[in-house]
C-alpha cells in the first residue's frame, strides 16, 4: 500500500473512531478528550513525513503583520486581528480572480486600494508581478512586500501555469487543549460559492468559560454591480475611527503605519473572539467613484443569544465615501455620532484627518495627521488629535496612546528609516490636570548577513502618579541560516533559525526576562524550542512576552514571579488530493511553566492540537 493511502486510511479511521463512536460517554469525557488528543498526535507525527510544505507561522509573516497592522510587536496585537490575518496566510486572496466587492469585505485593503486595483485591472488585465502591484495608486513597494503572505498572483495569462478553481470550497477548523486538567475545545466551519458567496462559524469554549461563544455570518458579493451584503457577525470601520471603528484599534505609536488608520468599510468577522465586533445585518454598493454602506447592529444581541439574558438596542450606521485618484472622502453617521474625514496623497505625503460630533452630548472631536517622505528612506510623522470627556468612545478606535478615543487631547511625532524609528506622544487629560508622556525607539543593526541585533526602549512619564516611570529596555539577538535583513526581516526560505532576547523593566522594581529559542524549517516541517527564564517580584513589572503559536491562536502571557518556561511548537501541511486546494495543516503546541516559589503562583502545564482542512 502506498504512503499517502495508507495515511488517508489512517486519518479517516482516527476522525470515525474520536468522534462517531459512542462507547466513551460523559462519566469518561476526560479519557475521551485525552484519547482524541493522543491519536490527533500520532497523526501529526506519520503525516509529517508527507508534508508539503510548512505550517507553522513564520517570522517573516509575523513582520508583514506588524507592518499592516501598524504594530511595533505583536504583545500590541489582539486575538481577532491575529485571526484575520492567519486565515488569509491559510488560503491566500486570489486577486486576479476576484472581485471589488470581495477585496473590499476581505478587510486587507481599504476601500480606495481595493477599487484602485480593481480599476487597473479593467484597463490593463490581471497583475503579474509584486513589482507591478506595487506600482498601482494606493499601494507602493512598503505595502506590497508586506502582502505578500496574504495574496497570490495566480494567473490564466501566465506562461505554463494553469487555474482551476473549485465551484464549491470549504474549510474547517479544529482545535483541542488540555491546561492542568482543563479542557478547551474549538471549531470553524466555512462554506463558499466561487467568489458570490460564502457562510461561516465559529464555536469554542474557555478554560474558564465552559459555556460555548460563537460567531457566524453570511456574506453575497456582486460582480457586475459591485456590492456587499452580510448578515450575522462583521466589523465596520470608516474614516480614522471617530464615529465608526470595531475590533481592533492599536493604542500606541510605532512608525508611520500607526499614525493614520486604514478604512476597510464592512468585513465579514470569521472569530473565536467575536468582542466589539457587530451582530446585524450590512452592506454596501458601488456607484461609480462612490460607495454607499449601511448597517443595522443590536447590541446585546451575542449575549441573549448565547445565554438567554440582557437587553437588544439598536445601532443604525450609514457611510458614503468618494473615491479619488489620489485619496478619499467620506462622511458617516450613527444615531449617536456624525462625521466628515479626508485622506490624500500629494506627491508622496500623506494627509489625513476625521471631525466627528456627538449628538447625544453635544460635543466635537477630532484628529489630523501628516506623514512626510523626506528622501533616502526617511519619513516623518505627526498627529494632533482632541477627545473631550464627554465624547462617547464606544465603537470607536481613533488613534490614542493614553485612553480610549475620549478625555484626551495630545500631539505625537516621529521619524523613521529603513527599520529605526523613534516616536514620542504628550497627551493630557481633558477633565484633569494629568500629563503623560511616552517615547519608544527602535534600533535595528546588521551584524552580519545572517544576523541581526535590535535594540528597543521605551519609557512612559506620568508626573501626577505614584508610578511616575515605566522604563523598558529590550534586546533581541536574530540568526536566520537563510539571511535575514534588519529593513525586511528574515527570509521566507528554509533555514535554521534562533533568537536570543533580554528584556530588563524598570517600574515599582526591577523585572527582568531572558529566552532562547531556535528551530527549523524546511519544505516539510517546521518546529521550534524556546526555553524562558524570568524574574518579576511586583505584578506592577510585569513583562509580556509573545509565544509563538499555531496561526490563529493568539498567546501573550504576563510574566510575573520567578520560574523558567519551556514551549515547543510545530506544524505541517498534507496534501489530501492532486488538487492544490485540497489539503490538511496540523500544528501542536506543548508548554510547562515552573515556578521557583510557588506562593500566589501555581505551575502549568499546557498541550494544544489543531487541525485546518481546504476541501
């Protein structure tokens, strides 16, 4: 019997055996967990072998990330913004292949990149090369390198490659963790017709919370008359994120990408962590140069749908955006809230801006930025922005270093150049005589080819406080076998890879934490080992530290006590059928926490499987 059918064999009868037997009932739920985990892993192990690629979420993918998000690193992140992300990384947008609609609810680009794209390829045909898309108004060589992960530049038009795409595609997700006993579980599901439509869910249980959250949506997107609808789960973001702004919103500033916001407009929310996400209906339409949205969310609803209590409100949206050659405008309105905001790019600055007025309290806000392309790499930052204490903040996600998008107003600045940046933020108090100040640099240097060293500080003055500073000093020691640059990071290709980071923190006391992780991958695999040693006596110094994971799943413990640490992470790709599409990712995760005093501390042990089948 060949390889690759006796695997199928085996995973078919592993998938029959875990789930549709019913020998094992609840009295034994905890051997029935542990059973499936234990057969899951020996899949893991044969399927590795067969592998076709790696699964695990690589450095370079990590810094594409921080790039479109605006992040200096990804303990800034949140899990659904990393979600996102991962499940185009899983199956990359083919944008030759789709239409404005469907690039405009994938929430990668924003509203005026993706009809900029879609009109270059009206009067010009399918996109070919990066060089090419970089090329196109709205994107550029920054922007593009950084899309990489996320997009496929599959063509009919090119050379010896050929395209087929299936008429119905799905995929699903599965994910089993154990922590000390406890147990979590997840599943997504998601169903597509061609580029038209497309429906999906999402289910999990907690270690703490056994009661299940889900997610789910409905989505149609047209062709010949652009447009989007959704039902269900979605988030909507318009202007610079004053009136209208879900999910995630970065609070901070790291380069010039995290001084003005990116509008999406509607996107479909594919979730485990569906939080400030809306529950309703959406949709937009194409007319021309403009695009019309408008949603209904009800607030409150996740929570009487998921147990039964609570009250339902009611949240009307609207947005109309104008869509130059050079920019875009646009004004919003809630039932709350009303706004007008601006965007433009006049030879290579960028000048952005929102004014928003709440109804309700009577009160104007606003923000406005210009970023500069000096030459030679450099850029030059700036912003100023005013929220009054009364300005309501909810669904809102202007930029901030301090509150949320009310009771502050401020100015911030910064310059950066191929991989250094330096930013600095004073905001103060609307309602108080309260100051903050914080400033971040960051300092990359080429050692060598295969090496790099970066230097990041960062220090937050609050004179008003018992805690008057926050000093962070880190250092990070990158090696990559492959090559490894301190502008683009690490390279994508097979490599041996390792890291050594030291971070000391300044605050109540002193906190200090040390790591050492390598690992390799290749075309068939992909692991990693990272051993933490840490040493954090007041919770006031905590450190945060991002743990590498399976993509999709989102980990940045607070280091706090004194212990050491030990993780491993892997992953792998099968292919399931000669069709491309059509193949199974496995990752696993294994992580124990130990600590030297365990006073107010209690040692962790943690093992986690997931499973993602295209079909």
């Amino acid at each position: 019997m060949k390889y690759k059918e006796f695997c199928h064999k085996y995973f078919c009868f592993c998938l029959k055996f875990t789930f549709t037997r019913p020998i094992l009932r609840s009295k034994y739920s905890h051997i029935y967990v542990f059973m499936k985990i234990s057969l899951l892993l020996a899949l893991f192990i044969i399927s590795s072998l067969l592998a076709v690629r790696s699964g695990a979420q690589t450095d370079e993918q990590v810094r594409a990330i921080l790039y479109l998000t605006g992040a200096e690193s990804m303990e800034s992140l949140d899990e659904q913004e990393v979600e996102k992300y991962a499940n185009m990384l899983s199956k990359p947008l083919e944008i030759n292949f789709l239409n404005l609609s469907k690039l405009t609810s994938s929430g990668l680009m924003t509203q005026y990149q993706a009809a900029s794209l879609s009109d270059y390829k009206a009067r010009n045909g399918d996109i070919l090369s990066f060089n090419e898309l970089a090329a196109i108004d709205g994107f550029g060589e920054e922007y593009v390198s950084s899309l990489k992960p996320f997009i496929s530049l599959r063509s009919a038009k090119k050379a010896g490659e050929t395209f087929s795409s299936p008429l119905i595609s799905q995929a699903a997700l599965l994910k089993a963790s154990v922590r000390d006993g406890k147990f979590s579980e997840g599943f997504k599901y998601k169903i597509g017709f061609k580029e038209y439509a497309e429906a999906s869910t999402a289910i999990r249980n907690t270690y703490f919370q056994r009661e299940p959250s889900f997610t789910f949506n409905t989505a149609l997107h047209g062709e010949r008359l652009p447009y989007n609808f959704i039902l269900g789960d979605f988030n909507a973001r318009f202007g610079q994120g004053l009136c209208l702004w879900s999910g995630f919103s970065l609070s901070g500033f790291s380069g010039a990408s995290s001084f003005m916001r990116r509008p999406a407009g509607l996107s479909p929310s594919w979730s485990f962590s569906p939080q400030g996400s809306h529950r309703g209906v959406g949709g937009n339409i194409y007319l021309g140069r403009f695009v019309v949205s408008a949603l209904a969310s009800f607030p409150g609803l996740r929570k009487r749908m998921e147990s039964g209590k609570g009250d339902v409100a009611v949240l009307p949206a609207f947005n109309v955006t104008w869509l130059g050659r050079n920019g875009q405008a646009g004004i919003t309105g809630t039932s709350r809230k009303a706004s007008v905001d601006l965007r433009r790019t006049v030879r290579g600055t960028d000048v952005f801006g929102e004014a928003a007025y709440d109804i309700c309290h009577g009160c104007f806000a606003g923000v406005a930025g210009v970023i500069f392309n000096l030459g030679k790499d450099w850029k030059l930052s700036s912003a100023a922005r005013y929220y009054p204490s009364n300005f309501e903040n909810e669904y809102t996600g202007g930029i901030r270093s301090w509150s949320r998008t009310s009771n502050e107003y401020a100015v911030s600045a910064g310059v950066e150049r191929r991989g250094f940046f330096f930013t600095a933020d004073v905001a103060r108090k609307a309602d108080a005589d309260e100051v903050q100040s914080k400033f971040l640099l960051k300092l990359p240097i080429q050692i060598y080819r295969n090496m790099v060293l970066s230097v990041r500080a960062s220090e937050r003055l609050r004179p008003y406080d018992a805690l008057r500073y926050r000093t962070d000093v880190r250092l990070d020691l990158d090696y990559s076998s492959s090559g490894i640059s301190s502008v683009y990071g690490i390279s994508d290709g097979p490599s041996w890879t390792g890291r050594f980071r030291a971070e000391g923190l300044l605050c109540r006391s002193i906190g200090s934490l040390a790591y050492v992780e390598g690992g390799r991958k290749t075309d068939c695999l992909s692991t990693y080992l990272r051993g933490t040693v840490f040493r954090i006596d007041n919770w006031d110094d905590r450190i945060y530290s991002y743990e590498r994971d399976a993509p999709g799943n989102f980990s940045v413990p607070a280091y706090y006590g004194r212990g050491v640490s030990l993780a491993w992470t892997g992953g792998c790709k099968l292919r399931l059928h000669e069709r491309p599409w059509r193949s199974m990712k496995i990752y696993a995760k294994a992580l124990r926490v130990q600590y030297f005093k365990s006073e107010g501390h209690e040692n962790r042990t943690e093992f986690k499987l997931q499973l993602v089948f295209d079909l």
